[in-house]
C-alpha cells in the first residue's frame, strides 16, 4: 500500500477543512504556552501529550457510524447522571468545591463528560418525537438539561453549569421552541433575579460585583479582572512582541496558562494578533455551521449545531471574562488554553460533527 493510499484512508472521515481551523488554533496554543511558560517546554510537550490523546479520540469518534452516536446517547447521559450523583454523595473536596470523584483507578471529574452528554441526549429525544412534537416534549428536555445542571452548580462550578447549560439551550432553539417561551424564559429569570442571587455563593456575587467596580477590591478579588484588562490595553495594535510581555513575564498575570491566557497573546501579538485569533475562531464556527446545514437527519443537525454553538459559547465567555465585559467563571480558551479535559471534550465534538459530515444517511433504528 502506498503512502497516498494509506493517507487516504487515514483520513476518509476526517473533515480537512475543520481540521485545518483547529490546527492552526492549536499551533496558536504551543506558541503563546512557550511564552506564557516562562520559555519553558514542559508545557508545551505536556499540550503535545494532550493533543495527540485527544486527536486520537476525534479520529475514533470521526470514522464511527452515526447510528452508534444515536445509541450511545441514553447511556452515556444515564452514567454521567449516576457519577454526578456520587460526586455530590462521596465526591472529593478540594478548594471549597466538591467536583472530583474517586473511582479507584483514577479521580475523575464527571461534568466534563455532560458537556456532550447532555446535547447528545436532547437531540436523541427530539429526533425520536420528530413527527409529534409539543409543549410536553419541550418542558421534558428541560427537565434533562436542568437535573444535570442543578448538580453541577451545586458543586459549585458555575464555568461548567453555564457552559451545559448553553448547550442544552441551543437544542431547543434549534428544535423550534418558540420566541413567546423563550421571551416568558427571559422575563421570568430577571423577574427571579433577587432569588437566584441569594442562592449564590459568596465568592460568586464577589465575582459579579467586581465585574462591575473591579477597583474596590483591587488586590484582592478584582485583581484576576484587573490584570487581565491592562494585560489586552497595553498590547496596543501590533503588541509588545513575543516573549516581551511585561504583565506575563514580570507575575503580574494570574492564570496565564489556563484562564487568561488570552491575555497573554494579546499582550504580545497586539489587535491584530487577536483579529487573526478572532479570524480562525470564525472559520471553525462557520464551517461548524456548513456542518450542520448539510447534516443528514433532525439528529445530527441538532447536535451539529449545539456542537457548533457551545464551541462559539467557549471562545465569547473566555475573552469576555478576560477582556473584563463578564464575570470570571473558570472557562478556558477553547483549543488555546493548557488542559487535558477540556481539549478531550473538544475534540470529542468536532469528532461528532466530522462523523456526521464524512458517513451515509443516519439510518432509523
């Protein structure tokens, strides 16, 4: 066998156009990681290590038929409920926050698993009411989307609880719930505004009042945000050139391998570094949706487009926390940030919709 023929069939199932997006985020990753490493390698083969498990997995999860996605659903949903409940039983705690649980072999944290699992398995139910669809059927996926969601914010992992959450909101937009109820949703949150805040944790509403005078605790709990927002200013138009980031390299800048990392590129890469980020992120998103316009069945355009929507969801939270404009949530920068979990979840789903682009017709079953 050749090496063309091996390549071709190597990648059959692989959509080249997406991967290349998600490559060249990745490359994005390596190269700001170097620096926000102190030019240390060790994080940057540590995300090497990352990647290639987490290619792994979207290959596997690229060249699977798409029927097996649809069978997985209700299984992988009913396990990741069933671990989300030994977290909140006997999960570990660690930093004030009960997320982890011991399985023997490994610690594992169940809520990643639900960031596919949940719209997995709302667009299983929705593509098996096709033909029949009702309030009922709405208020029945909620509920899906909610238990998963409650548990998680109960942890607390709010970063978690709004990005599930989000996932599972675009499955019923994109299933056809109407704007009358998604209006009534909006009205009856703000309306519930002063309850929902009394349920929040303290460091929480610390969070949310610092996002709007970050000064009045400026060493403290606005520092995170504080930081971030000099970190993007002073990048100015062509930044401060790699490796010469003063916010990074001089510890001023917390996080700067995970959460804000985004602050370390744009201190050194300027606007027009974040305008080729922002560039790249738009590609993917917009072949996500080319995805999802051409997928095969109700199924796969609900998952593709919930898939596709959460990846932008990512990316939006991540620089809006960064750049000061929201709450700092713990959400990493999707494909740039170091982390093994969130690379894993990611590319997961990009596997899903590779599969869904590459295969035949899902056939009923």
């Amino acid at each position: 066998m050749t090496r063309r023929e091996l390549w071709q069939r190597f990648s059959a199932h692989l959509d080249l156009v997406l991967l290349a997006g998600i490559g060249l985020l990745m490359l994005a990753s390596l190269v700001t990681l170097y620096s926000a490493g102190e030019a240390s390698w060790s994080r940057v083969f540590s995300q090497l290590g990352n990647i290639a498990v987490a290619f792994t997995l979207m290959w596997l999860v690229a060249n699977m038929q798409l029927h097996y996605l649809m069978r997985a659903a209700v299984p992988i949903y009913v396990l990741g409920m069933l671990l989300l409940i030994g977290v909140a039983l006997f999960g570990d705690i660690s930093h004030g926050a009960r997320r982890w649980l011991n399985i023997g072999v490994a610690t594992i944290q169940p809520s990643e698993l639900m960031k596919i699992a949940v719209p997995l398995m709302m667009a299983w139910y929705f593509d098996k009411y096709e033909a029949s669809l009702s309030m009922k059927n709405f208020a029945i996926a909620a509920l899906l989307l909610l238990l998963p969601v409650a548990l998680i914010a109960r942890q607390p992992d709010l970063g978690t609880a709004i990005l599930i959450g989000a996932s599972g909101f675009y499955v019923l937009f994109l299933a056809g719930l109407s704007w009358r109820v998604m209006l009534g949703m909006a009205i009856t949150a703000a309306a519930s505004a002063p309850f929902l805040w009394s349920m929040l944790h303290d460091y929480q509403r610390h969070r949310i009042l610092m996002l709007l005078d970050p000064t009045k605790d400026a060493l403290g709990k606005g520092y995170h945000t504080i930081q971030g927002m000099i970190a993007v200013g002073s990048g100015g138009v062509l930044g401060k050139g790699y490796l010469n980031g003063t916010q990074t390299h001089l510890d001023f800048l917390p996080e700067r391998t995970t959460d804000f990392i985004f602050a370390v590129y744009s201190e050194e890469f300027g606007l027009i570094g974040n305008l080729v980020l922002l560039t790249l992120y738009l590609f993917v998103i917009a072949r996500g949706f080319v995805i999802t316009a051409n997928a095969p069945t109700y199924f796969t355009r609900l998952l593709a487009g919930s898939i596709t929507l959460t990846f932008f969801t990512y990316a939006f939270v991540n620089m809006g926390m960064v750049s000061g404009i929201l709450p700092v949530v713990g959400v990493p920068l999707p494909l740039v940030s170091y982390g093994g979990t969130s690379m894993l979840t990611l590319l997961l789903g990009f596997g899903m919709l590779m599969s869904i682009h590459t295969h035949q017709k899902l056939m009923k079953t």
